[in-house]
C-alpha cells in the first residue's frame, strides 16, 4: 500500500482514559440528501443551519455549484441558492471523488429532464449500486441508458407511480423521494429505507411544500407538486460520529459524555452496549459512560435501520477486539467492509474473516503500530483502537477521516487525548 504525500497522518499516544464532554455535530448523511435536494427549486434559496464542516459537504457543494447554484457557507450555516438554468451535466471528477454526489440524479432529473452521471470505472446498470435507484426512475417514466461509462436518464415529465424496493437502500430512498416531490401524481415507495436522515430529509420537502406522509414506517406516499417554496433546514445530530465519541470513552475506560444526540438514534448500539456490560448514562440529549470496564463478547449482525448500523461496525470491532471473550460479527450491509480487520491485526487484535463474518478474539491489550486509513469508519476504528492501545500508534490516510468526522483531532484532543495530525513527509510503501 501506499500513501501520497498529501494524504496527511495521525499520532496517537494511547492507554489513557478520556474525560470530558463532546458535541455532536450535524449529520453528514442527512446534509448531502438535503443539499442535493436544492436542486428541486426552479428559483430561490434554501437555508441549512448544524451543517458539519467535512470534506463530503464541501464535495457536495462543489457539485452544486458546477451545475449552476450558488453556495454560502458560514461557520455553520449554508444557503444554496438557485435560480433558472441549471447544467445537467455532472463532473466525473467530483462524481468519481464521493459515491453521496449520485443522489444528485433524482432531483435535477425532476427539474431538469435530464441527467448525465458519470459512473465510478466498471459500474454497469441493473447491476450494484445503483440498479434499484434506475428501476424506481424508469418506473417513474424515465428512460435510462449508458453510454461511455455515464449514465443517460431522460425523462418529459416524471409521473407518480408504485414503486417497491427489493432493498431499502437509503440512496435509492432518497432519489425517489426527491424526484417524486416534481412529479405528476401520487408515488407510492414501498419498503424505504426508515434511516433518520430519510426524516429529516423529507421534513426538510415538506417545508419545501411538499406533501409526503409515511417517514419511518417503510412506506412513503408522496403527492407531487408542480414547484417547491425556498425554505429553513434545521440538519439532525450526526447519530454515527456521536457513537464514535461514546465509544471512544468506552474503549478508554473513560468518562465522556456527548451532548446533543438524538439517543433513540442509537438505540441499536445502546442496546449492544448493554448487552456488552457497559452502562450508558441515558440524559435526555446527553449519553455518558462513566468509567466502564471491559466490555463481554457479543454477536452482532448489521442491519438497515432500526438495526444496528454498518456505519458503526468497524468502531464496534475496535472495540470488540479488546473483549473479554469472543464477538461475532455479521456485516449484511455491504460486500468486503473489513478492511479494517487487517490493519487491527497490526495492533495485535486477533480477528478471523470468514466471508461476511468476523470471529473477533478479545485480547488484554492492543499494541501501537503503523496503520492505514482503508476508508471513513475504517479509519474511525484505528482512531479508537489507537486511543486505546500501549504506546504509539499512526495512521495513514487519514483524509478519510474528514469526510465524516468535524476536527476530529482537536475534539479528541480536548477530552484529554495524545494526539497530533501532520501531512505525511515521505512516501511510505507497503507499511
Ligand atoms: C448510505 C450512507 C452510508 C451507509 C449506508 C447504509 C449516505 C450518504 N451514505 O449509503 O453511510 O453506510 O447508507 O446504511 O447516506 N444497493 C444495491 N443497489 C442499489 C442501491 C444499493 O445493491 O441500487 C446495495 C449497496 O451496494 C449496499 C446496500 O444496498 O450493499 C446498501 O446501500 P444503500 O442503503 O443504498 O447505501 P448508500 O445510500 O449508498
């Protein structure tokens, strides 16, 4: 493997236990949908407050601004404004930088009546990952080719119809809802995707004048509308990197406590957590751990919402490798997201892989080592794993971990972490 100079790395002294209070930032997942959701306006502006400061927002806006909007950012508040003309065309390089920049698809497909996405190298329709976003669109009445490696859809008009996902993919969900707020009639999507940021996002086109009932229930009816009204966004909390502080006070011994969470966002977690043996102070907006112990080894599967996330899976086999006893792992959300099981392994964690699953043997300790970054939540797990571990760790790649995590470092740094982030001065090959 190989790390560019650009790419930056972290230090961390580990061993010792957290202490002190973290605020949750806004939600990256339920800012990009709501971002791309602009793209609906025929003219005027949509104001965001809670927007996260990551690299995904700042790819998302990028996106949007190529197409024609203007983008204002302060501190932590966003206005995109639109107004007539919007380009359709869609940068491959930004398309290609961030998998979120596809649920730009429905929306400007329902404004603009056509679409060109460039598809990540190898990607073909009707396979993954984007086959059941096609399907609901073309059922809708686009039409939808490839050609060159882009993705042509095409569509006079949009009209409301049935729709049943043999998956609730939470993109798809997205897509739908979006391009079904424009469309002639009624859209019926059966089996959505339940994720709070699907909530946010479809009170966020209510307020847009959008009428759309059924969020969280797997069945979303929404009427279209010839034109949606400018209007004021409020972002959730951001359920994954709040349960990456948690769990970095879990993994310490320590005592964090995060502020501003929506707790029934975690309750898949808390209930593994409790399952584990680690008491989680439940206060209202505020979840504490206070000196917990070694957690016990537990099964757990992921799952789409209310399940357990696989967005928090790497995290929980960080955490898992430090059990007393052993964990299995099930990961059903997507193929080959253990890439992180092998940069644990460098840290003395003892994990088989077998398929989707991972048999994680709990050890006493973990061992600082050098380690790369494989991809956002990978990344997270190292973070923690190294907060954890005796002596130093590094981690490479550590760009990843701005794509979701809003100065990661010196939050980390403020409840008593040893930790330090610098650009990476050499190239380092097959770490
Ligand atoms: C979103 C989240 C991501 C999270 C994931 C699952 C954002 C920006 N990202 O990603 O952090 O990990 O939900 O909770 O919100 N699939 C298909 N065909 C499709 C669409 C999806 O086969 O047309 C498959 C995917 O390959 C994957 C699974 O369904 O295996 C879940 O994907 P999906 O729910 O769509 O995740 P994303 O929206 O990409």
């Amino acid at each position: 493997m190989k790390a560019s100079l650009e790419s930056g790395l972290i230090t961390i002294k580990g061993g010792r236990p957290l202490r002190g209070e973290v605020i949750a930032q806004g939600s990256k997942n339920a800012t990009l949908p709501i971002m791309a959701a602009s793209l609906l306006l025929y003219n005027g502006k949509i104001s965001l407050r809670n927007v996260p400061k990551l690299l995904d927002v700042h790819t998302m806006s990028e996106l949007l601004i190529s197409l024609g909007a203007k983008v204002d950012r302060d501190d932590h508040t966003m206005t995109i404004e639109i107004q007539d003309e919007l380009a359709w065309e869609m940068p491959p390089s930004l398309v290609r930088k961030m998998r979120a920049s596809s649920l730009v698809l429905g929306p400007l497909l329902a404004r603009c009546g056509k679409v060109i996405l460039p598809l990540p190298g190898g990607c073909a329709i009707g396979s993954r990952p984007m086959d059941l976003h096609f399907k609901g669109l073309s059922k809708m009445g686009a039409q939808i080719t490839l050609d060159k490696g882009a993705v042509i859809a095409k569509a006079n008009k949009l009209v409301g119809t049935r729709i049943y996902l043999d998956f609730p993919s939470v993109g798809a969900t997205e897509n739908l809802l979006m391009a079904a707020a424009l469309a002639d009639g009624e859209t019926l999507i059966e089996n959505a995707a339940r994720e709070p940021e699907i909530d946010n996002l479809v009170r966020a086109l209510r307020k847009m004048g959008a009428v759309i009932e059924g969020e969280g229930t797997g069945i979303l009816r929404i009427k279209g509308k010839k034109e949606l009204n400018p209007a004021s966004i409020t972002i959730i909390p951001d359920r994954i990197e709040a349960a990456t502080y948690l769990l970095a006070g879990v993994i310490t011994h320590g005592d964090v406590a995060i502020r501003g969470v929506i707790p029934e966002h975690l309750n898949a977690l808390l209930a593994k957590l409790d399952e584990a043996g680690i008491e989680v102070i439940n206060n209202g907006n505020v979840l504490r751990v206070l000196n917990p112990g070694r957690p016990n080894g537990i099964t757990l599967k992921t799952m789409p919402y209310p399940g357990f996330s696989t967005d928090l899976q790497p995290q929980m086999m960080a955490l898992l490798s430090l059990a007393d006893g052993t964990s299995i792992i099930h990961e059903t959300i997507f193929e080959a997201r253990f890439l992180h099981a092998s940069e644990l392994q460098k840290m003395g964690a003892q994990i088989e892989l077998q398929g989707n699953t991972a048999i994680v043997h709990g050890q006493e300790n973990l061992i600082g080592a050098e380690v790369y970054a494989t991809d956002l939540r990978g990344g997270a797990a190292l973070v923690l794993a190294g907060l954890a571990a005796e002596g130093e760790t590094t981690i490479y790649n550590v760009e990843h971990l701005k794509r979701g995590y809003e100065n990661m470092v010196e939050k980390l740094t403020l409840i008593g972490a040893q930790i330090d982030e610098r650009a990476a001065e050499v190239t380092k090959e097959d770490i």
